[in-house]
C-alpha cells in the first residue's frame, strides 16, 4: 500500500532540472554558451582542441596548453591491436555507431587506469577517449570496407586526421576548417540524452569507459544523434526544393515525425542552425551543389507554417555531411567524434561532485492485490 498521496511529474523529464553544471547553458531563446563563451565566437574562432581542453580543464588554453593538449591527442590516436582485431570480427553491415560503442567498451579493458575516478585520471583518460573515439569509426569504416587503417598525420588537428585517416587524402585548408568548426557546434549541449545517460551512469561511480558507452548507446536513437542520418534520407527523398513543401505537407498529414525539426529546449531557434546553414550555402557554392540549402529552407517556411516548429542543427548538419564527402551512415558517428569531449567532460564533473542519479517513477500498475499464482511453496 502506498504511503504517500501525490508526486510531481514531468514527462521525459521536460523543464526538470536534474543537476548543476558549469560546462553548458543552453537558453530556450537561441544562446548556446561553453564555459560563458558565446558558441557563435568559438564557431568563428576556435579550434576543436581549444574547445575541448576548455570542456575538459575549464578556462581556454593559452598556446603552450594548447600545443600539450595536441600532442597528448596525437599520442593517443593509435588504437591497441586488439581492439583493431575485433573491428574485423563484426559484420561488414554493423552500423559504424554500434561499432563505436562496441569500440569504447572494449577499449575500457586496454586502460590501465581504468578505474581511477580521480579528476587527474578522468581527465588523462578524457584525453585518450577523445583522440580514439575518431579512430574506432576512421578505422571502423575502412575496415568495413576492405581497407587497411591508415596511421595519423600527428601535424594534423584533429579535423585533418578525421579526413585523412577515412579517406587517405589530406583535406586541404578549408575542408578542414569546416569540418573543425562543425566539431566546435557539436561538442556539447548540457544534459541532452547522450550527456545525461554518461552522468547516470558515471554518477554510480561506474568508470569512464562505462559512462561513454552509454552514451555512444544512447546518441544513436534518430530523436538524439541519429537525426542527422535520417535527414540526409529526407533530404534524398525529397529532391528539389519545389518538392520540399508537398512532401512536408504529405508527412505531415500521416503524422510523421519530421527528421532535423523541433527541439526539447529551444522553441524560436537552435542556436547552431545559422552557422550550420551557412556552411551548406558555402559548401553548395564550392562543389556546384545548391539544391540543399533551397529545399532545407522550403522545409523550414512550411514546418514554421503548419506546426510553428524551427529547424534543429541536425537539418543542415546532413547536407553538409553529404557535400564533405561523407555518406549518410557516417554523419551520427562524426557528432560522436566531437561530442565525446562534452560527454568526458560531464563525466569528469559527475564523479567531481557525484551523487547517485536516481530518481522515482509514478506507478501506473494495479492496485496492490493478493497473491493467486500455480506454485503454493515458491519455485521448484
Ligand atoms: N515533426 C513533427 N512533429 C513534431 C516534431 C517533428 N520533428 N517535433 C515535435 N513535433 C510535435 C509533436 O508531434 C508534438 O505534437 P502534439 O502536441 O500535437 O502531439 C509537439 O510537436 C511536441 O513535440 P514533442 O515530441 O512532445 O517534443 P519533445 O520535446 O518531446 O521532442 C524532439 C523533442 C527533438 C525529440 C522532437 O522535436 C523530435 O522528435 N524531432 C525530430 C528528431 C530530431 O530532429 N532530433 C534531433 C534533435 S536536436
């Protein structure tokens, strides 16, 4: 019998707040801040490393910090052999997401600090989590498809090596200063799911391993990370930008959910879409592909129309994705190369000031009621 009459109640958590940071705010009406620092400013200017290293330590690094943190990401990009070998056990057809989660658990077993919660351990293993979890899916990819990983370019920023070791060409300046800035969009974003998944399980002092597996898990669900796959199969369906409103329209009418629209906390704009979108205006200029932005436009007038909902960074992260090269498969597990510097970051604050996550539910079962079941002395 309950003791107790009433519990408040917020479905999927909506408006609760579930714990302080001081990594993220994310404000409903457009802004996006990293440690107080507007994301449009670190978009423009940053480099993924700075951001990173002011994720991880807390202020920005000035240029000798920022040269260490380099080098420690360059020493650390090589995956152990093992973990190479069981890339090449999985089937060719695994998703290069479950491949990363699957890549990060068995990673956990090669560190020997592994369970050293302490914030110098957590941030050393931050360190060699966010150089390999961009080699499990560079080196996943090519091994999914018959090719030998390449080793890294260590003169190369972490954009670079992303390009280089998937496709073995060295990106020129630009290619690399695009993918860097979308790296600077993606990295965090306060108690999204994925972020929030690590801190639960961090916060059970489970290891850093644990709590990134979690995440890579929970990232891939197309209403989180895996959005930004299933756009670019809209975007695909859909053509032309004439075609863009009718196909909504359609949609819509079935009551579909639109991939790259709506948001849990902004409700008059994601502060990453006008960066985002210019990007895929840039990249339509340079490779003769301008059909994405019209359509992506198109979908966004209508949406705003019939259901008052605005775009979210996903829409146009996929076209760009697509103009950089990237097939569509790829797009959740280049999110997860950046976004793994949050997550490491949260978890490194988590286990700081750690208390258990757990909270209650609101029972909705029968009443309670005696017992009529078949065994009369227990299990046999
Ligand atoms: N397409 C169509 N309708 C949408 C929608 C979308 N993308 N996003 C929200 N809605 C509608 C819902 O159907 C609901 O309508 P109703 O009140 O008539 O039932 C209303 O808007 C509220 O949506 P809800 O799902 O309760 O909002 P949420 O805060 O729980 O969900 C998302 C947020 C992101 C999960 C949701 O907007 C979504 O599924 N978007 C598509 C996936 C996506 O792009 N994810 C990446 C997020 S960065």
């Amino acid at each position: 019998m309950s003791t107790e009459t009433k519990r408040s109640y917020s479905p999927g958590l909506a408006g609760v707040a579930a714990g302080e940071t001081a990594i993220c705010s994310v404000d409903p009406n457009s802004g996006l801040l990293y440690r107080g620092y507007d994301i449009h400013e670190m978009a423009s200017q940053a480099s993924f490393e700075e951001v990173a290293s002011l994720l991880l330590k807390g202020e920005l690094p000035c240029a000798q910090e920022l040269a260490e943190f380099q080098k420690q990401l360059a020493a650390e990009r090589e995956l152990p052999k093992p973990v190479l070998e069981l890339l090449r056990l999985m089937p060719k057809s695994t998703h290069p997401m479950d491949m990363l989660r699957t890549g990060v658990s068995m990673l956990g077993a090669f560190d020997n600090e592994l369970n050293d919660n302490s914030h110098a351990a957590n941030v050393r293993k931050s360190i060699r989590l966010i150089a390999r979890v961009s080699t499990l899916v560079t080196d996943g990819w090519r091994i999914a498809h018959g090719d030998d990983p390449i080793p890294d370019k260590p003169d190369l920023t972490h954009a670079g090596n992303f390009f280089y070791k998937l496709t073995g060409a060295v990106p020129q300046t630009w290619q690399t200063r695009m993918l860097d800035t979308i790296f600077v969009l993606y990295a965090d974003h306060e108690f999204n799911a994925s972020t929030f998944a690590a801190r639960v399980t961090a916060s059970t002092l489970a290891d850093i391993y644990a709590a990134v597996t979690s995440a890579c898990g929970t990232l891939k669900g197309p209403l989180h990370g895996g959005a930004n796959e299933e756009s670019m199969k809209m975007l695909d369906d859909i053509k032309t930008p004439e075609r863009a409103e009718g196909w909504l329209k359609e949609q819509l009418a079935k009551k579909a959910k639109i991939m790259g629209f709506g948001h849990r906390v902004y409700k008059k704009g994601d502060s990453r879409v006008p960066v985002m979108r210019e990007i895929a205006r840039d990249l339509g200029k340079r490779l003769g592909k301008e059909q994405w932005v019209p359509i992506c436009e198109n979908l966004e007038k209508t949406m705003e129309r019939e259901k008052q909902l605005c775009a979210n960074v996903d829409l146009y992260a996929a076209p760009v994705f697509t103009m950089l090269g990237f097939p569509p498969e790829l797009n959740t597990p280049t999110f997860a190369a950046s976004r793994v510097s949050g997550w490491c970051a949260h978890v490194v604050e988590q286990h700081d000031h750690n208390r258990l996550i757990r909270p209650i539910s609101l029972y909705v079962g029968p009443a309670e009621r005696p017992y009529k079941g078949v065994s009369k002395n227990g299990a046999k």
